[in-house]
C-alpha cells in the first residue's frame, strides 16, 4: 500500500477511536466539540510522528549512503540535500546498487569462464606436439636409433612438431601483446600491393607442396595507411590459410578495390569452403573447424584472432564469407593514403 495512504487511513482510525473514548469519558460534552478535539489530537501526533519519523530515518540511512555512494560522491551531498522520501529514495539507490554488483559478478564469472576455456584450450593444444616429440624420442631410445632411415625420420617428425609449438607460443605472445596493447603500431603510407606480393613470394614453398597458385592483382602501387609489418602477418595469415584449408592444386586470389577512402582487401580460395554455421566463430582465439582435419595442418586455432586484432588496431573492419562446396573469401579495409 501506499505509505501516504497508509498514514491517511491510520490518521482516520485513530481520529475516530479518540473520538469514540472521549464520548464515553464525557458523555455531557457537545459531540461536534469532541470529534474535533479528535482530529486536532490525531493531527498533531501524525505531524510530530512524521517529523521524528524523518529525522531518525534519515540518521539510520546516512550510514547506508555513505557506504553505497562513498563519502565525497555528488551524489551522496544531493541524497542528503533530499531526503524527502527517504525509504523511496534508499530503496532505489539501494536497487541501483545492487544491480551493478549483480552485472559486476556476471562479468567476472563471463571472465573465469573464458580463463578456464582458454586455458584449458592451450594445454589440449600444446599437449598433442609434446605427446608427439615424446613418442617419437622414446621410439629412438628403445632401438629405431640404430635404423639410420628410420632416425631421420622420427627426427624431422620431432622437430616438425616442435616447429608447431614454437608457432604455438610465438601466436599465443602476439595475441597477448595486442590484446594488452603492448604492441604499438608503426602506421604509415604503405604499398599495399607490394606488401602482398612479397608475402606471397615467401610462402611460395608451401604454395608449391600445395601445388597451389597464388596470385596478387597486378597493377601500380596502391598506398594505403598501415604498419607494413602487422599488415604483412594479416596477408601472411590468411594467404598461408587460403593455401593450406584450399584445395590441392587449387587458386589464391590476392585482389585490391577501392571503396571511397578506403581499399578493400580481399584473400579468397576455391576450397572446400565453411559451413555458415561455423563462421561467427571462426575468429575466436583456438577454433578450429575441422579438428580432425586441421589436426594435420600446423597451426595454433590462433592466426585468425590475430589477424582481426590487428585489422580492428588499424580502425579497420575484416569480413569472411564462405560457402561449403565453394571456397572462401577473406576481406579487410585500410585506409587510402592521401
Ligand atoms: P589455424 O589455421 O592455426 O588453425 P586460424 O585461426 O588461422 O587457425 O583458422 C581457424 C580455422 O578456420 C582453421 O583451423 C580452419 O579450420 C578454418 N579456416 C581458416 N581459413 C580457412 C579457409 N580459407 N578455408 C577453410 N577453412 C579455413
């Protein structure tokens, strides 16, 4: 109920119960006297409850205020200045509170959540080229060693698997560096046709064991505003992708177009393309679609995280499009140098 209401209604109980003893304690007195008598009585304590009411609430919820508000807060100078409905006003305050603590406690536990995943996905990661090299040491202690075809073999697996590990924790410091912006970017006028052909030129051993051909639209030099190294790995990244998810003996398309200010750059394949269903996750850090099948593809589930952290430090967007069955497409912006 209403506290006002509340106080109305009590106000008119009491008023008639004064009223009602006064008429039997002076039965000869003139009604109408009595019953104002009553009123005024009834009136007068409302009004002197109500006042100590307020002053003793508000004493009581100062203490809470502080302790919600914090002692020099705006706030707490302007609850005090108004404590005209003060449980109404504690009540919201308090509600407010407690609903940033509630959001509070949401995110930490979204936080330990993510910890646990990424930890837990980090040691899956590494576990499985360490179990590798273990097995591979072990075979040449227990005898393959003597087998000199054999030790060559075991040996390039090893240190094949360790390459994998290093490119593990090499993605994992990269990853933690630009997420704690420890990375600073070195953004100037770059060519970015330049940049993806040399980076396509360095991959070409790969390029060559997928019996893949990449190509890089020719044309003049196409400047653009970025930090050449950072760009280089995003091109590296899904270039090295394109290749190794495409289709043997398939086409890497590198092609530039300009969008206003703005060049897009667009990385695509003729693979086996993704499901749609997978691609909002495709840039979380450790996720890889095909587990089993990226199992034998070296890479850390890392490269794609990486690749939209340093478009979006570039204040850019990056875009994928894919189709099962019908390869897939890799598109970012930078920025036109003027
Ligand atoms: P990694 O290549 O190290 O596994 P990425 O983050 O670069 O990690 O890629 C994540 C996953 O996305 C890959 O494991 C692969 O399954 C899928 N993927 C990436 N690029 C392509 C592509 N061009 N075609 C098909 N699948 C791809």
């Amino acid at each position: 109920m209403n506290p006002r209401l509340g106080v109305f209604l009590s106000s008119l109980i009491v008023t008639a119960v004064i009223a009602v003893i006064a008429y039997f304690l002076f039965p000869q007195a003139n009604p109408e006297h009595l019953l104002i008598l009553a009123l005024v009585v009834c009136l007068v304590s409302a009004a002197a409850i109500y006042f100590f009411a307020r002053v003793y609430l508000s004493e009581r919820l100062l203490p809470i205020y502080r302790t919600l508000l914090g002692k020099n807060s705006d706030k707490l100078a302007n609850a005090i200045s108004t404590l005209d409905a003060p449980v109404d006003q504690a009540e919201q305050e308090v509600t407010d509170w407690a609903d940033q603590r509630i959001q509070e406690i949401k995110d930490l536990q979204a936080k330990d959540d993510f910890r646990k995943e990424f930890i837990g996905n980090l040691a899956h990661e590494l576990k499985t080229p360490l179990f590798n090299i273990q097995g591979y040491v072990n075979s040449l202690l227990e005898g393959a060693m003597e087998d000199e075809k054999v030790r060559e073999r075991f040996l390039n697996k090893a240190n094949r698997n360790i390459d994998r590990m290093t490119r593990i924790v090499e993605d994992l410091d990269t990853i933690t560096r630009l997420e704690h912006g420890r990375i600073d970017l070195d953004i100037k006028a770059m060519d970015i046709r330049k940049c993806s052909k040399d980076v396509v030129d360095s991959l070409e051993e790969i390029a060559e064991q997928r019996s893949t051909q990449v190509q890089v639209d020719k044309g003049d030099e196409l400047m653009v505003m970025g930090d050449e190294f950072r760009v280089g790995q995003v091109i590296e990244n899904l270039v090295s992708n394109a290749i190794m998810y495409g289709k043997e003996s398939g086409e890497v398309h590198v092609k530039f177009s300009r969008l206003g200010d703005h060049v897009l750059v667009e990385v695509s394949d003729n693979g086996p393309g993704m499901d749609p269903e997978v691609m909002p996750r495709i840039f979380e850090r450790f996720y890889r679609v095909d587990k089993s099948r990226s199992r034998n593809i070296a890479g850390s589930g890392l490269g794609l995280a990486i690749v939209k952290h340093i478009v979006e430090s570039h204040g850019q967007t990056i875009h994928a499009h894919s189709e099962k069955g019908m390869g897939s497409s890799f598109s970012f912006t930078l920025a036109l140098a003027k």
